[in-house]
C-alpha cells in the first residue's frame, strides 16, 4: 500500500507544490532575494527523501509530470512580450547584440574553466547550454553527446544563482535601463530569472522573455561554432 503510494504520480506533486509554497512563505517572511523558493524547495525535497529513505525514481514518476508544464510555461513569456511590442521593436539592435554577447561570453567561459580545472570534454558539454532554459539545454545537450541530468544541475543552479544575485549587481553596476535589466537577467540565468525580472517589472519580464529565446537560439550556434 505504501508502495503504491510513494510510486503515484500525486505523490512527487504533492511534495514539489508543498515544498514550494513552504519556500514562498519563507521568502516572503525573510524579504531576501538569497531565500529563493526554488532553492529552498530543492533543499526540502532532497531532505524528505534522505531523512525517510525513499527512492528519487518514487519522487520522478510525480515530477516528471510536472517537467511537462515547462515547455508551456515558457511559451507564456509570449503575452508580457506581446504588450510591449513597441518596446521591442525599438530596442530590437541592442537586444540582439545584448543576447548575442551574453550567450557567447556564458560559452566561453565555460569552455575557459573547463580548460582550467581539467574537466573531461564530457563535462564540458554537458555545461554549455547552462544559461539557457532547461527544454533548450536538453535538446542542446543531447545534440552535442553531453550527459543530461549534468545539464539540468547546472541550468537550476544557474537560474537560482542568477535570480539572487541580478537585483544586487543591477543596483552595484547602477543599470536603471529597465530594457537592459531585462536583457541581462534573461540572457545569463533564463526561466528562472525571467521570474525575478517580471518582479521587478512588466519590461523586464517582457525583455528577460524575449532574451531568454534568443540566448538559447545564439547558444546553440556557438556551442557548434566552438567545439
């Protein structure tokens, strides 16, 4: 009966939807931008399964289904873009350019610190496509021969680090371009920093949007041009 239980796919929902909404109330207790609900939930979720010795594959049946909503919830970024179309089109060449710089430098200095610390040419692409939305880095990963689960951590941990430390550097680098916000914040940390950029603003999620397309569609070109 357990068994049958902890193999549901309500099981992995329910524990992601609970972890989650305890990373919500923490974040919004603390008013931090380093309590990121993401993480925190991450942080339970591996706990739970340690402390009471279940299986991940338990906890994939249910968050595999989850996986499935990613693709739409990205695809819904189209609406802040659509509203501020104007925007776009008046910014398009810095938005190009922006996206087009931001996606090359993440490449290179992956290759950069790959070369320094040694790691395998495995490693190396399996980390490319790392500041790029998790259906993109996948597909870019497996087109490439890297390992994808490598892929996906690094995604996370990109997107969680991007989404604390961006509203530090923006205030510290003094950006007030609520164009350029966009831009930087979805160029270097994709999905989940979108989400920080529609907190900080309309533009900016619309921007962080349409950036986060782009550096995906730049990425993959350099990824081949590079290796």
């Amino acid at each position: 009966m357990l068994k049958e239980i902890l193999y549901s796919p309500y099981f992995g929902v329910a524990l992601a939807i609970i972890c989650f909404q305890i990373g919500t109330f923490i974040q919004q207790k603390l008013r931090t931008p380093i309590a990121n609900p993401l993480f925190i939930a991450a942080l339970l979720i591996v706990g739970f399964l340690t402390v009471f010795n279940i299986p991940t594959a338990a906890f994939y049946v249910g968050s595999d289904l989850i996986g499935l909503f990613l693709a739409p919830a990205t695809a819904a970024l189209a609406v802040p873009m659509y509203k501020n179309l104007q925007v776009i089109k008046a910014n398009l060449l810095p938005i190009l350019l922006g996206t087009m710089v931001g996606s090359l430098s993440c490449v290179l200095m992956i290759v950069l610190f790959c070369q320094i610390f040694g790691l395998s040419e495995t490693i190396q692409l399996s980390m490319l496509s790392k500041s790029t939305t998790i259906p993109i880095a996948m597909s870019i990963t497996e087109q490439l021969g890297g390992v994808v689960p490598i892929t996906v951590v690094c995604v996370v941990f990109t997107g969680i680090l991007g989404s604390i430390i961006t509203p530090w550097l923006i205030k510290i680098c003094r950006i007030d371009n609520e164009v350029a916000q966009g831009i930087g914040i979805g160029t270097c940390s994709h999905a989940v920093g979108t989400t920080k950029a529609v907190e900080l603003g309309e533009i900016q999620g619309a921007m962080s949007g349409i950036a986060m397309g782009l550096a995906g569609l730049f990425t993959v070109f350099w990824a081949l041009l590079l290796l």
